[in-house]
C-alpha cells in the first residue's frame, strides 16, 4: 500500500475536517506571534492584539510540552506515516513535529493521548525487542506500526458478497490503534497545511489569468467575428 497516497485521499476527502480548519487558524497564530515578536518595539502588528493574547501566543511558542525523547519518536512515526518520495519531502521536512508541539499546547485535549501513546509505544517496543521505539531498526518499528495501522480487516469474498469490512484489532493493540489514528490525523493535517503539502497536492490556488476572447471555432460555428476595435482594445494582451 502507498502510505503518502492514502494519506493524501484522506486530506482531500473526510480527514479531520475541523481539525484542518482549527489549524489553518493555528498557522495564521503563529504568523501572527512571529510577527508581533518581530516588531515588538513599534505598534505595527499589535494594533489588533490584546496584552492577553500575546502573552498567551507568547507562551505557547516558548513553552514545550513534548520531551526531547518523545519529539524524537514523533519525528520517527510522523515521517513513517508520510515518507519523502519523487514528489515532494517527508512529514519531518515539512516540520510536522513542530506543528504537533503547538497542537498539543493549543489544543490540551491532544495532551494525555499523545503522551499516553507514546509510552504505549515504547513498551510495545521494549517488550518485543527490549529497546525503545527510537531505538528499534525500521524494519521493527514498522512490525509494530502495522499492527496498530490497519485494524480493518477487509475479507475478499464478504467484499464480493457486498459485506462492509469489519474491524478486528488484535488483542492489547486497542490504545495503539487510537494513539495512531491520532497521530496519523495529526501529521497529515500538519503536513497538508505546510508549503510543501500545499504543493504535494498540486494545489494552485487564486492566480491571475488572461482570457484571449471565444475561439475562432466558436466564433465561424455561429457566424460571428470580433471587430478590428475589439480586438485591439478588448481580447489582445
């Protein structure tokens, strides 16, 4: 399975439809507190900004939640789940565990899930191969990942038989299937938020064009035909 496509359908399909919206929010935030931090001696970017919030803005970006360990293990699982390829850089260039730093410090709910999961992760890790998620070869992690990424079993006969795939998660993986789901929907809103996601997705946005009049097809088809004036003032660029 091509984990970036799958991701990718995700994002532009039903994926956290509030939390892409909330952290469209959150990247103007932290534009906005770069910016009053830029200019911290003049009032150009603080007209609309209450002492409150900046000092709140200000301490989200100073604040750190996530440990060194586990911002490490986050940076190893956010760039399994998106990975670079011919396209476009992995989760990890496009800075996906700073977003997740942020998330969890704007969005405390986020807080216990994740470090929970965490844990969760490297005692799996410990116990299989006495050595933390971190420390583990790919080929380990990977082991462990896909017992918490695909808890849907899809059986080819019910598919045939019009039978919806049930879900089976194998015993104790129960915390590691939440913990991923939130992470995957974290690390995919923040990298389809980023530059390099907007792109990956080939989005082009509002660009200026120019419109060079009907085609002369059209035109012939129904008789019709510009006017010198027309054409000199109205469809030449």
């Amino acid at each position: 399975m091509d984990r970036r496509k799958s991701i990718k359908a995700l994002a532009v399909g039903t994926l956290s439809t509030g939390l892409l919206l909330d952290a469209c929010k959150l990247a103007d935030k932290k534009k906005e507190t770069a910016e009053v931090k830029k200019d911290a001696g003049g009032t150009a970017g603080n007209l609309d900004r209450q002492p409150e919030e900046k000092a709140r803005d200000e301490k989200e970006m100073a604040d750190k939640f996530f440990t060194e360990h586990e911002m490490e293990t986050i940076a190893i699982l956010s760039g399994i789940i998106i990975p670079a390829d011919e396209v476009s850089g992995s989760a990890i260039d496009a800075k996906v565990p700073d977003f997740i730093e942020f998330i969890v410090k704007d969005m405390p709910q986020h807080q216990v899930p994740m470090r929970g999961g965490l844990r969760w992760l490297d005692i799996q890790s410990m116990k299989r191969f006495e050595k933390t998620f971190k420390e583990a070869d790919q080929k380990q992690r990977l082991e462990i990942v896909d017992d918490i990424a695909y808890p849907v079993v899809m059986d080819k006969k019910d598919l045939d038989k019009g039978i919806k795939p049930t879900k089976k998660i194998k015993p104790g993986m129960e915390q590691g299937v939440a913990f991923f789901n939130l992470m995957r929907n974290l690390t995919a809103t923040g990298f389809y938020t980023s530059e390099i996601g907007v792109k990956d997705l080939g989005y082009m946005g509002n660009r200026p064009n120019k419109w060079n009049g009907v085609p002369d097809d059209v035109l012939k088809k129904y008789g019709l035909a510009y006017s010198e004036k027309e054409l000199k003032e109205c469809v030449s660029f």
